[in-house]
C-alpha cells in the first residue's frame, strides 16, 4: 500500500516536552485518528509533519518526498492543515478573500482562483456566506470557512487538528459528511480527537500518543479492545452516545 | 468591515479606473508632496485637492473621514501644545500660579502645518486604501516587491489590532463581572497595565500561529502571489501628478488650478 505520509524513529524535544522514537504511516485514501490525552504531542507531530517544526532526529516522509527546508513548500501543496481554533487560520476581512488566499499564493489566474472558491465553499455549505466579514460568525461556521480555505488548495492529505471540538451535534454532523466527503474523493485524513465516538465510526486504524511515545498503531478494533489504549482516549462519554442518537446509528 | 482597521472594500475585486498598483503609488507621491509643504495655505490646497478629486471618484468619505476623525487627539497636541515651547513673537500671556504661560505665533503656525500634514497624510492614505480590496492591496504591495515578512506583519497587524482592543475590553468585562470595582487612578492604571500586557502576550502567541497558517497556505517563499498589474489608465493618474508637481515647483498658486 503506498504511503501518504511516513514517520520514521522520529525525535523531537522542546523545553519540558519530547517526542521519542515515534514510527507511524498514513496510507493513500486512510482515515486515521491520531488519539491522546492533553499534552500527548498530537499537535506538535501534526507541526513536524507539515514543516512549522524541525525534528532532532528521524525523518518524515510525505510522497516520498523527505520534509526539509528545500522540499516543504512542494510538501505544503500536498498538505492542507486545518488549526484547532478556526480564528487562527481566518484573517482577511470577508470569507471570500479568506478562502482565496491559498490558491492566489498558488499562482492561480483569477478564474482559477473562483473556481476554486466556489467549489470549496460549496463542499463545506458555506456559499452563502461569500462576502460575510470573517468576524461575524460562529465558531462551526469559522470551522467550516476554514477547512474551505484548506481544501481550496486541493490537498491530497488533511491534518485535521481537533475538528469537532467546540462544536454541537448538527455541526459535528455536517463536519462528518464534509470530511467523508472529502475523503470519498480520495483525500487521505489524518485527525486527532478525544472521543471514542469519531474513533469507532470513522477511523479506518488508529495511532495512540502517550507523553510523547507512540503506543500502538494499528487497527481500531484491537484497540477497543484493550483497556490501557483506550485510557489514552477518553471515556464513553455523553457526547458520543448523543452523537450515535443523532446520526441514527445503533 | 465591521472591527477591521482600514477601510478597505468588501468582496472580491472593485472595478476602479486605475490599478491598485498605481494608486498605491500615486498616493505615496501625493504623501510626499504633502509632507513636503511648509505653506499653510499650500497645504490647505492640497487637502482640498484631495477632497475633490476624492468627491469625483466616489470616495465614501464617511467611512474615511470617521476613521481619520480618530486621530483627532494626535493632531490637536501638536495644534495645542507646540505654540506653548517653540517662536519668539508673543500671541498671548496668561498668568498661572507659577507664572506666565506664553504662547508663540511660530509654534502655533508650526503646529498647525504639523496637524495639517498629519490630517492631510491620513486621509489621502485611507481614502486610497477605501478603493481597493485587502487581496487588491496585497496585490499592489506584491507588484512593487514588498517582502513577505513585511506583507505578513500588515496583515497580522490589520487583523489582531481590533482584536487586541477588543480581548481588552473581553477582559475588562470579566474582570468587573468578578466584582472588581474602579477604585482610584493608581488602581485603574495598574490594572489597565496588567490587562494591555496580558493581551499583547497572547496577541503575540497567537500572531505567530497565524503568521504559521499563512505559510501553510503558500504565503512567503517559493510560491507566487499575482500581483495586481497595471491597467492603460494609470498614465492619466501619473501625468496628473507631474501637472501638480510642476506647478508646485513653479510657486504656482494651487487655487488657480482648483478654481
């Protein structure tokens, strides 16, 4: 199976924090989750992988491309990374000119340009939402703004860092579909998430971060399964089980 | 626009006679002639010059002008202040318990070109940037070869101060709806102190992560922003500036040519 992205013995140490001797690959068409408690270096693998941070050692691999100073803007091309918080990523004053700016940086001709924003405002439902200013949203239609931002660029790989967090059940739900679809098309997913719900339903292998060591990567059922990863997910909670009535799954 | 700094025009690109590119350029020109005035009256001149042609091409003054109003305070110090520290011939005296307070007829003149000058610079500046777009501008900016670290720090600029004002006052909020009370000067500086420095840090942390999202998007180094180009108009817009250049050179009243 070809591989999407390849972490090899990976290290990495910042101040208090460290990642050690982290190995994991993200296939071509893959959806997986990258699970772990607060502080587990989720994000910061997801910054290693798209080039905002240098390992120490060890070496990334994305298309077989190696992830280094000469190859990264090539590598960013291949790899949109949707942010946590959807207010770090949106900055021009209308949602427009927000999602136009990665493919104006492509070099793209203006049609071009609209095309790509209309399609991609169109994938995630926010068409109607053209020339609202930025800052006169919610957060799950910022989410959503954002991820069109990301996608305008026509990515092969989404890093999807917390995408449900902070949103209710419609919006999770729409969040699901548009990212399922997405991946229909052929986008291979990375994402990291707290609930064992996106776990269950969505993630076709799972890759568990515990204080910078990677614990298991591998399938989901077999994680399920063993009581010591699932610690590093969270619990059965509320939101899952909500989400389950919601979306009308057994 | 809503809480966006300068008064830029919504949408995707304007329909203007002239390039952003141009604009850009002809109003940094305008600025310099602007600055260069030492004139009252050949300042005033020129501020009515901006005027009209603003008038003529549709200028929404009143966003322009409640923007530039802001800077009110900046331009009344030196009008106030100035006339107070600087000339030789008295305008007036007055007594105050530790003696006379005397205002010059220089400094008043000075401060009036400085307030002026500053009057005049914001405005053209800011009706300029009222006919372009954010993407127009960066465009121009990107045509006359503005680094990317500069054009970076303006976007994260025109994006994080209103923000910053407003995580300020956020912050303000909580702090009172915890049953803080503006107590006396020292207090109230103090804490305005600990919330501005607070805010900064944060706005700091979190320029860098925006700043990293640009990159991500292809901002920077290797790929390519189109520039906004120039249009057959622009000519019209650079001969016009060589008139008024020439005129001023020339100790032409600039009146005769408005009327």
């Amino acid at each position: 199976m070809t591989c999407a992205i390849e972490v090899d013995h990976l290290y990495f140490r910042y101040k208090e924090f460290s990642l050690e001797d982290v190995n994991m690959n993200l296939h071509l068409g893959e959806q997986k989750a990258l699970v772990g408690l607060n502080g587990s270096g989720k994000t910061t693998m997801f910054k290693l992988i798209i080039g905002l941070l240098e390992p120490v050692a060890g070496s990334i691999h994305v298309f077989e491309r190696k992830v280094e100073r000469e190859s990264i803007w090539e590598i960013r091309k291949d790899v949109g990374f949707l942010f946590q918080n959807p207010d770090d990523q949106l900055f021009a004053p209308t949602v427009w000119e927000d999602v136009a700016f990665g493919p104006k940086n492509l070099g793209l001709p203006p049609e071009e340009v609209e095309r790509q924003v209309d399609w991609s405002l169109d994938v995630v439902g926010m068409s109607d939402f053209v020339n609202r200013p930025v800052n006169q949203m919610s957060h799950g239609e910022a989410k959503r703004v954002a991820l069109a931002g990301i996608i305008a660029m026509r990515p092969k790989i989404l890093l999807l860092d917390e995408p449900f967090a902070g949103l209710d059940f419609p919006m999770i739900s729409t969040m699901v579909d548009i990212i399922q679809n997405l991946r229909n098309e052929g986008i291979s997913v990375l994402y990291t998430t707290h609930n064992r719900f996106f776990l269950e339903n969505w993630a076709d292998s799972v890759a568990v971060l515990h204080d910078g060591k990677l614990i298991y990567d591998g399938s989901v059922d077999h994680a399920l399964q063993d009581p010591a990863i699932m610690q590093q997910t969270g619990n059965w909670n509320e939101l899952g089980r909500r989400m389950r009535e919601y979306r009308g799954l057994a | 626009m809503g809480k966006f700094l300068l008064p830029f025009q919504e949408g995707r690109y304007t329909i203007n006679a002239f390039s952003p590119t141009s604009i850009v350029v002809a109003s940094f020109i305008m600025g310099v002639i602007l600055a260069l005035q030492t004139q009252i009256v050949s300042l005033l001149s020129l501020i009515v010059l901006i005027l009209v042609i603003g008038t003529a091409s549709r200028t929404r003054w009143r966003t322009v002008l409640s923007l530039a109003a802001k800077f009110e305070i900046v331009i009344l110090f030196w009008i106030l202040l100035l006339p107070f520290f600087y000339g030789n011939i008295i305008l007036y005296s007055i007594s105050v318990p530790w003696g006379q307070l005397i205002a010059y007829q220089e400094g008043l003149n000075l401060g009036i070109i400085i307030g002026l000058r500053i009057f005049g610079l914001i405005t053209l500046f800011l009706a300029a940037l009222s006919h372009m777009s954010l993407s127009e501008f960066i465009g121009a900016l990107k045509t006359l070869r503005v680094p990317s670290s500069v054009l970076g720090s303006l976007l994260i600029m025109l994006r994080y101060i209103p923000l910053f004002i407003e995580e300020r006052h956020q912050m303000q909020e909580a702090q009172q709806l915890r049953g803080y009370e503006r107590g006396n000067r020292v207090e109230r500086i103090r804490s305005l102190g600990f919330l501005v420095g607070s805010t900064i840090d944060r706005a700091m942390d979190r320029s860098i992560i925006v700043y990293e999202s640009m990159t991500l998007r292809g901002f920077g180094r290797g790929m390519l922003v189109v520039g906004s180009g120039v249009k057959r108009n622009d000519i019209l817009l650079f001969i016009g500036l060589t008139l008024l250049i020439l005129i001023l050179l020339n100790s032409l009243p600039l009146v005769v040519l408005l009327t």
